[in-house]
C-alpha cells in the first residue's frame, strides 16, 4: 500500500494543445489496448463450411471409435481473410470513433494455431505503433501484447548501481510506519548493518507521517467544489467525519490534522515512543524495535504491551511517558518537515546521503550501499552479514 501526495500538473502552452492533446489521448488509448496480455476479444465467427480433417491445425492428441468427427479441430482461414476480419473488428471498436484507422503492414504465421500481425494506427497527426497483435488461424480471436512461452525463462535486466555522494560520516535516515510490514521487513535487515558501523556512520530513525489527508473511507469535502466528473478542484482539505479523525490523527481536535497515520491512531502514539526512545535511550532503540518487528505486540495492545517490551530492554517507561505527554506534538512538527524536505511518500524509505536506496532489504545489501558512501571505508566494511531479504519487498 503507497499513499503519494497529489502533485499539480502543469498544463501544456496553449499553441501545443490543440495538436497534441488528439495525439496523447490516442497514444493512451492504444497503450492500454495493447499493453494488456492475454485480454482476448471475440471477432464476428466465420460463416464457412464446416471444417475437415484436411484442414485442420490442430487434431486431437488421442482418438477412439466414439472421439466426435473433427473434435478439438481449429478450422484453418486463409491469411489475408483473417487480416480483414482484424482490420475490420479493431477499427469499428476502437478507433473510428476517434477518427484512427488501422494499417496492417505484415501477417504471417505465429504457430499451428496463430497468425502474427504488424500494424500501425494512422491518425491525423501521425502514425502510432499498434504492438504485436495475434489472431487465431480460424478468425475467432485476437490477443493484444507480448505472448509469453512459460518454457523460456524471461531474462531480468541488471539495476543500475546507485552512486550515493561520499562523505568521511555518511548520513542514513530510516522512514517507516511502526507497523508496516514492509516497514518492519527494512528495520529487520537494516538493523545488523547500522550496529556492524556503529559510530562510523550517522543514523537516525524517522517515520512517515500524513497531513490535510482525506483517506480511511472517510467523506472529504472539497473548498473549491467538484468538476465534471465528481473530483476535487484542489485536494481534499479535510475529514468530514469528525470520528475518522480520531481514528487517525494526533490533533484530531483540529478542522485541518497534520499528524495522521496509515494504520491507525495506535500505530502513531507507537511512532511517537520509538522517537522518545531514540531521543533519550538511543543504545535501547534498535532491541525495542526488535521486539516490535519481531512480533511481541500487536497493532491492537501496542498502547500497552509496549510497557513490557521497553522493560525487558531497560528502558525507562515513565520517561518515555513523559516525553509522550509533553513532546508529542514538537516531535510530530519535525518528522513533516523531514517528510516534506525528502519528498517521503511511503514506508520505508531509506535514504543514504540523501540519495534514496533502492536495493534489496538484506543486512549485507544494506551494509554494501552505506559503505559506498564513505570517502574512506572503515574495516567494518570488510565483514559478512546475511544476504536474506526476509520476505518480499514492497511499501506502505
């Protein structure tokens, strides 16, 4: 799950618009239409005799004396029929109407079943590739987009490395939901590579924090009214539904909430602690997160479960408490400007040097990037952790 903040588009000049907004939608249009794989149409069927053996693409694997004459029998369709019937179907469903016509450039055998076809769509402002199109041999169906032989493995292309800016300290900062999984996934293999470079490094954990957000179900209201098709003029400015605001959000006495969480009210207090923990009991922050990661709370008896948690580490709860009472807000204040100032926009979010990592979440992946960014690396660098990632990598 990723909640990104709307951005404004800017519009196009004006003397651009009228040649190429056609263009855009159609491009669009075809983009959608062909990029979807094994979406199958149905063509007009075929009105001819009825098929024999003789020609036939496909027999059946095994016959008997009961088998049904010409059972599982594709009825061959010459080519150059097959293409009109294409030509035909593609333009009267999709493109006339937008004033497009379609080109068909190339036929030819795909397999015993298939013809493979090339084709161009021709509009006023030029013409658009239309992908690879594929027809059944007796004219019933079509396929849009790539065939896929589940014998051939597809080759994964290499990631560029991520050159983050070297510095004799490197900075990494930790944004997360406390209760995210792919949040907690990234604390679990972050962990051993910020304990393995200790002081050589400068870390600090921040967590993922929305404001003027109208999500949760709740009804928003929009100050500049709807437009044609029902949306905000502008993004939504606030909850309608007072009780969604206090499922979520901090200051939910406020017309406007800046401190909301994705998960609830409950996972927002726990970010709270964590950034108490940090604060004043930083060499207990990595074992109490550890027990959160781990499993020993929940989402729904953090708010007091966590009491036993920081015990077992040594942490002062009454501390922790008072921070919580009285600092709340100030810490809040700050993760919104750290979110804003590094564009965060889902859980987790790394960044090294401020460059964001975009590898896989292993101690010894972690541990690798980090290291590229001193301008001299430390012998800690030197040292092996584990490669496994944990689980599958997505975000919040």
């Amino acid at each position: 799950m990723s909640h990104e903040k709307k951005l404004k588009s800017k519009a196009l000049p004006t003397s651009k618009q009228p040649v190429l907004i056609p263009f855009i939608a159609l491009a669009f249009l075809c983009g959608a239409l062909i990029g979807t794989a094994g979406v199958y149409f149905y063509l007009s069927p075929h009105l001819g005799e009825k098929p024999s053996p003789e020609n036939c693409a496909v027999q059946p694997a095994i016959t008997t004396a009961s088998t049904p004459e010409n059972m599982g029998c594709i009825a061959l369709l010459p080519a150059d029929e097959v293409k009109d019937m294409v030509k035909y179907f593609v333009e009267e469903s999709f493109l006339k109407p937008r004033g497009a016509s379609l080109k068909i450039e190339d036929i030819k055998p795909y397999n015993e079943c298939l013809y493979q076809i090339d084709a161009v769509v021709v509009t006023d402002q030029g013409e658009l590739s239309a992908g690879p199109i594929y027809a059944t041999k007796d004219g019933q169906k079509i396929v849009f987009g790539t065939i896929y032989d589940l014998n051939e493995p597809i080759e994964q292309p290499t990631p560029e490395p991520v050159e983050y800016k070297k510095s004799d300290k490197p900075e990494v900062l930790m944004f997360v939901m406390s209760f995210c999984p792919f949040g907690q996934q990234a604390e679990r293999g972050l962990k051993p590579a910020i304990e393995l470079l200790g002081d050589t490094i400068k870390f600090e954990p921040h967590y993922v924090i929305y404001g003027n957000y109208c999500g949760w179900g709740a009804k928003c209201k929009c100050e500049q009214g709807t437009d044609s098709q029902g949306k905000c003029k502008e993004d939504p400015r606030y909850i309608e539904k007072p009780e969604a605001k206090s499922e979520y959000c901090l200051d939910s006495n406020s017309e406007v909430p800046k401190y909301c969480s994705m998960h609830g009210i409950a996972e927002l207090r726990e970010d709270v602690r964590q950034l108490c923990i940090w604060k004043y009991e930083p060499d207990k922050f990595w074992p109490y997160v550890e027990k959160i990661f781990e499993g020993k709370c929940s989402l729904n008896d953090i708010d007091t479960c966590w009491k036993e948690q920081a015990q077992a580490v040594g942490i002062d709860k009454a501390k922790i408490e008072e921070c919580f009472n009285n600092e709340a807000f100030a810490l809040l204040e700050e993760e919104v400007k750290l979110n804003e100032k590094y564009n965060v926009r889902g859980s987790p979010t790394i960044l090294i040097n401020e460059t964001e990592y975009s590898g896989d979440r292993s101690p010894q992946s972690f541990k690798d990037s980090i290291c590229s960014a001193f301008n001299e690396q430390p012998e800690e660098c030197s040292q092996e952790l584990s490669g496994e990632t944990g689980g599958a990598s997505g975000q919040c």
